[in-house]
C-alpha cells in the first residue's frame, strides 16, 4: 500500500518536474527566437568610424559609443565626426552614450529636417556642424538644451526661413553661420541670440534688409551680407549695432547708399561695397566712419561722386583708389565737385574727371 502511493506520488511529481523544465526551455526557446528576430528586424549596420561606434539602421543614426574615448578628444573638445554617412534622421537618445561630446560634425549628409529630439542629450556641445545638408526645417526647440553652444554652422542648405522658437536656449551663442540658403530676412528674425558676435549670410538671394532685422543682436562684431541682390539700405537699417567692425556688402545690386546709413557704426574698421552699381556718392554717405581703416569699392559705376565724401576718414585704405589726372588722390577734403570714375580693372584705380553741369 505504502509503496504503491510512493509509487504514484514519485511519477506524479516527475511528471510535474518534467512539465516545468519543458515549460521553462520552451519559455527560453521563444525568448531566444523573440531576441533573435528583434536583433534581425532592426538590422542595424554598425561600425567603428572616426573613433567611434556608429550604428545606424538604414539612414536613420541609431547609436554613438566611443571607440577610443582618447583618440576623440583634443585638448579643448570632445568631438564627434559623423560626416558623410548619409545621415537622413537621427533616432531620439542616439546620443546617450557620449553625452560629454563638445563638438559635432555632421556636415555633408542628408537631413532635411531638424527634430526636437536630435540634440537633447547634448548640453555639453560648444561647436554644432550642420554644414551641406538639405535642411528647410528646423523644429522649435530643436537647440534649448545647447546651454554652451557658441557657433552652429548651417551654411549650404535650404533654409528660407527661421521659425519663432528656433533660437530657444542659444542666449550664448557667438557665431552662426548661413551663407548659401535661400534666406529672406524679417524684423526680429535673429531675436533671442542676444551674445551673437558673427552672422554670416552671404549667397542667399537676399533682395532687402527689412528695418528691425538685427533687432535685439547689439554685439554684432561681424556682418556678413555678400552676394546678394541687395538693392537699397533703409538709412536706419544698421540702427542699434554699434559693436561692428567689419560689414561685407559687396556683390550685391547697390545702386546708392543712404546718406549716413552707417552713421551709428562707430566701430567699423572694414567696409566691403566691391562689386555693386554705386553710381553716385554724396559727401555724407560715410558720416560716422571716422576711424575706418578699409574701404572696398573696386568694380562700381561711379558717375557722380564727391570726393569730399572721403574726408571725415582720417586713415583709410581705399580700394581701388582714385586718380585725377593721372596722380593718386590724397587729400580727398581738398577736392571739390562731382567727378565720374571708370575703371578698367578690378584692382585699377579709377580714373576720374570733372563733371562739367
Ligand atoms: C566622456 O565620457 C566617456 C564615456 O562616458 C568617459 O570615458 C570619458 O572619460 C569622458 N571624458 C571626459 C573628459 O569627461
Ligand atoms: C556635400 O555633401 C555631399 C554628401 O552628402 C558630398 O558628396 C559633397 O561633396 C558635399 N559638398 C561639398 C561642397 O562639400
Ligand atoms: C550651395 O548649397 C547647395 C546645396 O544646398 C550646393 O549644392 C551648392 O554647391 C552650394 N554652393 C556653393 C557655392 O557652395
Ligand atoms: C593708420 O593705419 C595704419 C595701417 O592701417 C596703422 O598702422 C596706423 O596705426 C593707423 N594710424 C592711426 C592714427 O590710426
């Protein structure tokens, strides 16, 4: 009797033994197909570039894990180099792992939208490289959390416009660079980048600076606004940026400069108006610019200039120069009347002659 219960309770419990293990290997059987398809379903291709581990999934930038954590650094930065990978879109938390970078290149790849997420992890970054992408979009509040950042490339793109919330969180912020967009300009359109120190926004089809446009940017040392089709400068345009020291207008379409449209840039050392159609210049158009060291006016169609204009600048370099009668002008106060100027090269002086009325 005994024997036959121990029998049965012996079996019984083999049974349920038996039941669990199955049970348990079947349960590990799935778990390991269930982690063998999701690592085969992300087919994340990674690879060690620049010093790094870089996995993307498609174009999609999936994760950033240092390789040789010394190798990327340099003295000053930590810097991420994820150039040319054909980057399309970069997945929320990519950059959890080297949340210490300060620089980062991702220039010459593909995105043409900046989310939110992208740089979220990032508050160390100094240096942000979005050079030659196609971006046209920019989410608000995509550099909030960019506290350090002090200069943000964005040159060859197609931006045509900044929205309202792009400059969130970039109050120190020294450097932006924009050239090759297809930017207009609006009142306002740089407010929020309070230490900005350089802009540079040539070759963008820029047809007019709005008044108001450098609103709230008072630090501006440098002002780049080459190679665009600049027409006319509103005589306030320049009103409030009283730290700048070199302004480049030149390849534009000036036909006349206001009268004392740069009166409030007392601190302007260098002045590029090369390669416009300035065709007159009267004698207060460069009121302010005492202490100019260089003009640049090479390539213009002068045909009625006071040279008395020259005057109030007391050691100015002028591009290309001007001749009268063949010798160099030196003394521009003591020449009176308008005079037409030709050039025959961008580097020759102009010859000029007296307009008789
Ligand atoms: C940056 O982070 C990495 C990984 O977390 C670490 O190994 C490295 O020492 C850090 N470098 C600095 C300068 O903090
Ligand atoms: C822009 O990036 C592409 C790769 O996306 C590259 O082939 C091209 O050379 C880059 N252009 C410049 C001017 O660097
Ligand atoms: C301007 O940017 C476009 C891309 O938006 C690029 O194809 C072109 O080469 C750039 N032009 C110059 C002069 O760099
Ligand atoms: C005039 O300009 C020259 C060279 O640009 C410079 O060396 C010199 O100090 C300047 N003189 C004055 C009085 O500013």
């Amino acid at each position: 009797m005994w024997s036959v219960l121990d029998a049965r309770e012996f079996s019984a419990s083999t049974l349920c033994l038996a039941v669990r293990i199955m049970s348990a290997l079947l349960s590990l059987y799935f778990l390991l197909l269930y982690i063998g398809k999701s690592i085969s379903a992300e087919e994340a291709d990674c690879r060690v570039y620049n010093n790094l581990y870089v996995c993307l999934e498609g174009e999609t930038l999936q994760s950033v894990a240092f390789e040789d954590v010394h190798a990327v650094q340099t003295i000053e930065d930590i810097e991420l180099h994820l150039e040319n990978l054909g980057i399309t879109h970069i997945k929320e938390n990519a950059f959890n792992d080297v949340r210490n970078a300060s620089a980062l290149y991702l220039r010459d790849n593909r995105m043409s939208k900046i989310f939110r997420h992208y740089f979220h992890t990032l508050d160390q970054l100094t240096y942000l490289d979005l050079n030659n992408n196609s971006i046209s979009d920019i989410e608000d509040g995509s550099f909030v959390r960019l506290v350090s950042l002090e200069t943000l490339l964005l040159d060859n793109n197609m931006l045509s416009k900044f929205r309202l919330g792009t400059w969130k969180g970039l109050t120190y912020l020294h450097e932006l660079y924009a050239t090759n967009n297809t930017l207009a300009l609006k009142k306002n359109m740089f407010k929020g980048l309070s230490h900005l120190e350089t802009l540079a926004l040539d070759s963008n089809g820029i047809s007019e600076i709005p008044l108001g446009t450098f609103n709230g940017i008072p630090h501006i040392d440098l002002l780049y606004l080459s190679r665009n089709l600049i027409s006319r400068l509103n005589p306030d345009v320049f009103r409030g940026l009283r730290e700048v020291n070199e302004l480049d207008l030149g390849r534009n379409c000036i036909v006349s400069v206001s009268s004392g449209v740069f009166r409030h840039m007392k601190t302007l050392e260098s002045l590029w108006l090369n390669g416009n159609f300035i065709a007159t210049l009267e004698d207060d158009v460069f009121e302010g610019l005492e202490g100019l060291s260089s003009l640049f006016l090479n390539s213009n169609d002068f045909t009625s200039v006071k040279m008395s204009a020259f005057a109030n600048m007391r050691n100015v370099t002028i591009e290309p120069g001007f001749k009268i009668d063949g010798s160099p002008v030196i003394h521009f106060g003591k020449i009176h009347g308008l005079y037409r100027c030709t050039s025959s090269g961008y580097q020759e002086p102009y010859e000029c002659e007296k307009v008789t009325k």
